[in-house]
C-alpha cells in the first residue's frame, strides 16, 4: 500500500477504491466476482470489515466500509493479498480464459517493475482512504459508487448492475453479498 496516503481515524469508515495494474478489465467472468464477493463476504463475518457498500467494475472495485478491530490499514491490505493470489491461482487453471497468456504477462510486468514483489501482481499499490465524516459525504460516496456503472454506459439504473450494493438498498431485488445498512 502506499506510504503517501493513511487511514487517520482507525475507528473510523471509509471510501476507497483500489484497481487492477494498468487498468486492465479482469473482472469479465462470474468466477472472478465470485471470488472477490467471496473474500468480501469473508472479511465482513471473520475479520470485522463492515461493509455499508461496494461495485466491481472490470478493472476496479469501489467499497465504504469501516474496520470493526481498528484495523483498516491491514484489513485492506489482506484482502488485497488474498484475492491477488486466488485471482492469480483461477486464471492460471481457467482453460476458458482466452487472454490467460497475455493477463499474466501483463500481471509479471507489473511484478517486475515492483521490489515487494516476486512473481506477479494484480492490484495497484496505491489507495486513497477518503474518510467519511459525515451524512452528507457517505450519501455523496454511496451514490458515486452506485452510480459508477450507469456514468460507465453498462447499465441504466445503479441496482441493475449485480454487483453492487445499490441493489441491497431496494427492496426487489436479490443481492449478491450481504452488507451492513444499519449498522
């Protein structure tokens, strides 16, 4: 994770959105979701990730949660280092994976240009936290995250995108990861 920007408040929740190296558009296959939404899923009922809401795009993933330990910090860097290898791992065993060469190609590039890193790499290191203090800034973060797929051209209406947390927020339609509404 980047040195240039922390978490202040440990207590206290966040904003944050981390992408993949160069942009790339990982996420184009169910498994792949799966296993972020998985891992998600993991860290808000093992490691105390609250989770108020989130989206997948292809190359990004946007989240407001908040560390129930006090532990934003390393909550979000073993998350990252968890999906990174069970990424890594599914494209390497995915025979349907078209770009399988090039995609580790392009993830060992990125490894190579980095000293923490052995083989391959799969996130960018750098996160900006944008604590949320206030009503006002959760309902302006909760609805750009909402509103990323829309403003993207991929769907209509935010709850129309499955991976998202604009669908836990209406009442018809059946969500994909449980997250914290009233918590």
């Amino acid at each position: 994770m980047s040195r240039k920007y922390k978490f202040g408040e440990k207590e206290g929740a966040y904003f944050i959105s981390f992408a993949t190296v160069f942009w790339i558009d990982l996420f184009t296959r169910i498994e792949y979701f799966d296993i972020v939404i998985k891992a998600l899923d993991y860290c808000r009922k093992n490691k105390g990730m609250i989770i108020f809401g989130y989206c997948i795009m292809p190359s990004h993933i946007h989240l407001i949660f908040r560390s129930a330990e006090g532990k934003p910090s390393e909550l979000i860097r073993d998350f990252k280092g968890f999906t990174s290898r069970k990424l890594i791992q599914a494209i390497q065993e995915n025979n349907q994976e078209s770009r399988k060469e090039w995609l580790l190609w392009m993830l060992k590039k990125a490894g190579e240009r980095n000293s923490n890193v052995k083989n391959y790499q799969l996130w960018q290191q750098n996160n900006k936290p944008i604590e949320i203090w206030s009503l006002k800034v959760f309902e302006q973060k909760l609805n750009y995250v909402h509103q990323n797929p829309v403003e993207s051209g991929f769907v209509v209406e935010p709850w129309e995108w499955k991976y998202s947390s604009a669908r836990n927020y209406c009442d018809d339609f059946e969500d994909v990861l449980k997250i914290d509404i009233n918590t």
